[in-house]
C-alpha cells in the first residue's frame, strides 16, 4: 500500500525471539541519527516512563498448604499426590491465578 515506507525501532535490545539482529528487520541506521529525545520533541512518540521493581518472590507455605487442603477435599490420595508433583515446582506456583493478581496489585 505505501511502496516508501519504512520500520523505525527506536531499540538496542532485540524485538524478536528468532531474530536476534534488529537490523536484518529494520534495516540500517538512520543517518543523521534521530534519537528519542527528538521523537518524543517532535511529537512523533510519547515519552517512556518507567520504574524498577521487585516483586516479592517467596512463598507462603502454610497459605499454600491451607489452599491445597481446600481444592482438594475430595481427591483420593493418588490424585492428591499427582497435583502436589505438578505445583511442587515454584514456576508451577507462580503461574497460579491469585499469585498473579496479587503481584499485579502489588506493582499498580
């Protein structure tokens, strides 16, 4: 639709999984260089405004016992066991509904 267009990546850091080479998508610099001050002066983008942040990563065990016994009351022992094999892993424990939001309050 529009021949002349062009990608602008206003990055250092690669935007692609597979590609770890912005240029090969964006192609080269723009000479004379525009930096994001001046995109941002210009109008053409918003300023980027962020703060770092640590989230709390640890668990609460005794929680996370009390909530277990409660979701599953009516599982036999071997059920227990397998779901107890899947959540042992922090990463499983993480992914949980009620960690997410939690951590999503925390960070608003």
């Amino acid at each position: 639709m529009f021949p002349k267009a062009c990608y602008l990546g206003f990055t250092g850091t690669p935007l692609l999984k597979k590609e770890k080479n912005n240029f090969l998508k964006f192609g080269k610099l723009i000479s004379p260089h525009y930096s994001i001050r001046q995109a941002v002066e210009d109008g053409a983008v918003v300023p980027l405004l962020y703060e770092g942040r640590h989230v709390e990563m640890t668990q609460n065990q005794a929680a996370v016992d009390l909530w277990f016994d409660r979701h599953t009351k009516g599982l036999s022992k071997e059920q227990k066991a397998d779901l107890k094999k899947k959540y042992a892993r922090a990463e499983m424990l993480n992914k949980t509904d009620q960690v997410i939001f939690m951590r999503a309050f925390d960070i608003s």
